[in-house]
C-alpha cells in the first residue's frame, strides 16, 4: 500500500538480496560512458574503484547476433538494429578493398541530395 | 557521425593501429 | 519508396565519408571502407529511431509540427549531448 518496504520485506530483501562484503561479491557497475567530440558532463560515479565489477557491454557482442527468446517483453527496434548491424559487419569483415555497401549503395548518390 | 568517428580510432589507435578498421566500429557500437 | 530510401542512404553515406574524412584529418589515421559503411549503416538506423521518437514527442504535446523542445528531449538521457543540442539551440535561434 505504501511505497516503503514493511519491515518483514525489508528483513527478506537484507536477508536474500542485499549484497554484502560477506558475499564476496563486487559490487556490478557499467562502464563510465567517454565522450570524444562533446565535454564530458557525466557525474563520475563514486565506486569506479577497484572493488567495483565492471561489466562490458562489448564481450558478448559477437553472440548478439539474432534475437533471444523472450517472454512478456518483445525485443525493442533498437535492438533489432543492432542485430542487424552485427550481421552486417560480420557479413563484411573479411571484406579487403572494395566495400560491397559502397558499390550496392553508390548508384543512388544524388549530389543534390547533399 | 563524429563521435563513432572519434570512438573507433581511438579504439584503433589503443591498439597501436594506423587504420580504423570496421572490428574497432563494432567494438564501441554497444557503448555508442 | 525504396528508391527515395536509397537515396538518402547514399547521401548520408556520403556525408558520413566527408565527416570522417574530417576526423581521419584530425587524428592522423584512416579509416576503411567498410568502417565508413558500418558508421554509415548505424547512422541511418539511429536517425529512424529519433524520426520515430521525434513524431511521439510531437504527437504527444498535439502538434503536427516537430520543434527543438522535441529534438532536446532526444537528448535527455545523457547530460553531455543535452547541453551541446541547447547551446546549438539557442545558437540558431539567435
């Protein structure tokens, strides 16, 4: 009823969830996103420290090649892009010279598109 | 344009690379 | 459809070429043709996700027109493309 815990789901949540140091887990944190061409307004996130887990958002890109199953929630078109773009580059990555995107695409060039 | 741009030689240029080649583009697209 | 689709994804490929030509310029590097095609692939598709979210935004404050207030929100989850999307605001508008 209220937006606050009771104290018997705070008891479960500290008991089950809470990370604790006696857990012997890092705390999880994405990486500290770096801008190169804009000033980099972001707040520095207070555990960037050792003791924090970093998590990559690049190590399992290879595997996000098609779409996972899901269960209530569709994929988003966002990530239909990017899978897309994923095969893309795999579909070009042993590609030396000419750029097969460049010759399908370079037909339709209109300068007065510019 | 300029950011991805930016993103992929530095990720080319960490690996002492004088070319940006289209693995550096997909190593910061998830992040881009 | 397609045509006019093809089109504007030459033109952005182009341009994305010309930018970066640029940047290539600035860091001392080069970039191969198939770097400049994936920036150019992402480019396109991102530009359909803000034409997508731009239209919503328009929609949802009942108007036909897109405006810039429309355009900063695209830019609201990140604080460093928030305040570069304004300054080049209210460059344009002075």
């Amino acid at each position: 009823e209220n937006w606050c815990l009771t104290s018997e789901e705070f008891e479960e949540w500290s008991r089950i969830y809470k990370l604790k140091e006696s857990d012997g887990v890092k705390e999880p944190i994405l990486p500290q996103s770096h801008f190169e061409t804009l000033e980099n307004m972001e707040e520095i996130a207070a555990s960037q420290a050792e003791d924090a887990h970093k998590l990559s958002l690049s190590e399992w890109r290879l595997w996000q090649n098609r779409p996972f199953p899901t269960h209530l929630v569709d994929h988003s078109a966002r990530c239909f892009h990017f899978i897309d773009v994923m095969e893309m580059i795999e579909l070009m990555r042993h590609e030396e010279g000419d750029c097969s995107y460049e010759l399908e695409i370079q037909p339709y060039l209109n300068m007065n598109d510019i | 344009v300029r950011e991805a741009a930016a993103r992929g030689a530095r990720q080319a240029q960490a690996e002492d690379l004088d070319r940006v080649d289209i693995e550096h583009v997909e190593k910061v697209l998830p992040q881009l | 459809r397609l045509l006019h689709t093809q089109r504007l994804k030459a033109a952005v490929h182009y341009t994305v070429g010309c930018l970066s030509q640029e940047v290539a310029e600035d860091k001392e590097i080069q970039f191969s043709k198939q770097s400049i095609a994936a920036i150019s692939e992402i480019t396109f598709r991102q530009c359909e996700n803000f034409a997508k979210d731009l239209e919503m935004f328009a929609r949802h404050g009942k108007r036909t027109i897109i405006n810039t207030e429309d355009v900063k929100l695209l830019a609201r989850r990140s604080n460093s493309l928030l305040r570069y999307i304004t300054q080049k605001s209210e460059e344009l508008a002075l």
